[in-house]
C-alpha cells in the first residue's frame, strides 16, 4: 500500500547512506562502555543559569570527556516551573535563523503560552556542520559518550534548578533528545519531574540494525548486532522505574525509528501516537507543541 510517510523515510535514509558513505555511524571503531556503565556515573558541574547566553561545560565520565552547552533561553523566575529541551540529531540549536534546522525554535518561538523558563541543552558534537557531527559519530564511544554527556547536564541542570527553589523540572525531546531523556529516567531517575519524550525509545540499537537508518551504520556495525544490543539497549532498567512521570509520542510510521521496536518500553504509559513518518513528523511542529503542553499540564 503506497504510503507518503514511510516512502520518505525510505528516500532519505538512502539519500544519507550514499551522501555519508565514507563516514558511515560507527565504521571507524564498536569499541566502548555500555550505557548501564557511564550514563549515571558522569558528571557536570553547572556554575550559572544566566539567560540570553550560551554556557560552556564539560562532562566528566567513564566513556570520556564532552564539551556541552546550554542555553537558559527565558527566564521569568525561580517560583515557575522550568521545561530543559534536548534536540534531534544532527540539528543546529545554536542557529535560530530564519529557515535552520533548530526544533527548540520552531515549536517554543510562538505558540508556546506556558508561563514557565525554557532551557536548551546542546548535545556535544552540534557546534559545527553535518558533515563533522557525522564523522564524530564514526566511532561507537563518542556516541555513548554524546548521550550520557547530555543526560548528565540534564541531570546537573534539574539539580540546579531545584535548588533555586524552581518547584517543577519537566524534560522534553526529539529523536536524540529522547533518548537523552529515556537514558535520565532509567539511571538517574530523580530530579525532572515528567518526561516528554518524541519519536524515541528504549531499544537505540534497532535503529542501526533493523530500521531503514541501517544504511548510514558501517558495516563493520551491522554484523556486530548483539554488541551494539550489549552496548546501547536500557530497556530493562528503564522499565525497572516505576514512576508514572512519561509522556511519550511516537510516529507511527516512522522507518527509522520504529514503532514496532519502541513502544514495549513504554508499557503501561500514556503513549501518544501520531500518524506521520520521520521526516514528516519532524515537521508536525503544532503537534509536538500541542503535545508538550498537554503533558505539563497533566
């Protein structure tokens, strides 16, 4: 049955195979930790929450160390709750020009009526082109050490927040801010107060075994399924958290990260689903506002 959504997660993960064939995710080396042993044991020091300025810092952990950064967007004050945002792959959220690639910018710069403070993170390997993110990301350790990085300032910047008195912390994402999210609930699991995870699960690893995003995986990643299982699954300890605190959306025909591989994590949760692919999703920006607002207000 011809299907627009998923044709086109089809054509760009094509497209970004041939393009990137010669960087191609985790060609260069699979050596690395697993999640379960760097996520909750790296660590970011947070000095100031100063709006309107990008702050520079460097996470601390054993898959290495990561510069990060983040923005604290809007700030109306300590006595509202604050909402941390994380963006997708491979996006500039540095970059708030008219046309960028930047999901904070598109769902928060209008629309967003929540009396609340806004903070960005930028995910570590996001300052410069597509090109270099993807190279970086030829090496299995960066990527581990990309999304525990993050996870550790979001788990730093909830602390932070808390203790200015700030009586709410809400974590929202897309694609690899979900992740980051997920990675946050199953071993930190304190300090944010609900999590808003788009279009990720609990399973990354299908992403580069079975979805049509395989293409852009080395092959030296592709015949190494159960390392990648062993390195970057968290299903377990994500699920071991009993907490209702998730607010979850998935794509229902999405290819790239899939459905039918990411939706058991999420049992028992208050799953959203829409009807879009990956690509199509991505651009359902009053959907994914709609949907943050309605889990904060939960």
């Amino acid at each position: 049955m011809f299907n627009i959504h998923e044709i086109l997660d089809k054509i760009g993960a094509s497209v970004g195979g041939f393009v990137y064939r010669k960087t191609p995710f985790f060609g260069e080396s699979l050596e690395s930790l697993p999640f379960k042993e760097t996520v909750d044991k790296t660590s970011v020091e947070i000095q100031s929450l100063k709006p309107g300025t990008w702050h520079n810092v460097k996470a601390r952990g054993p898959a290495g160390n990561f510069p990060c950064n983040y923005l604290v967007y809007r700030w109306i004050g300590p006595e509202v709750p604050t909402l941390i945002y994380i963006h997708g792959s491979g996006e500039s959220p540095d970059n708030f020009s008219r046309g960028s690639d930047n999901s904070f910018k598109k769902i928060f710069n209008r629309d967003f009526n929540l009396e609340i403070n806004l903070v960005l993170i930028m995910a570590p390997f996001h300052e410069g082109s597509q090109g270099e993110y993807i190279k970086s990301l030829g090496k299995l350790g960066n990527y581990v050490g990309m999304l525990s990085s993050s996870a550790a300032l979001l788990d730093a910047l909830a602390k932070k927040l808390k203790k200015t008195g700030c009586p709410e912390v809400y974590g929202a994402g897309f694609s690899l801010g979900g992740w980051v999210l997920n990675l946050h609930r199953a071993f930190f699991s304190e300090g944010v107060d609900k999590y808003i995870p788009i279009c990720a699960g609990t399973r990354p690893e299908e992403v580069f075994i079975s979805s049509q995003y395989r293409k852009l995986a080395g092959k030296i990643a592709r015949e190494n399924p159960e390392l990648l299982k062993d390195v970057l699954n968290f299903e377990e300890e994500f699920k071991s958290n009993p907490k209702q605190d998730c607010y979850p959306m998935l794509f229902l025909y999405d290819r790239l990260i899939e459905i039918e591989t990411q939706r058991d994590g999420f049992s028992g949760m208050d799953l959203k689903i829409l009807k879009k692919g990956h690509f199509t999703g991505q651009q359902a920006i009053r959907e994914m506002r709609d949907h943050i607002i309605s889990s904060v207000k939960k």
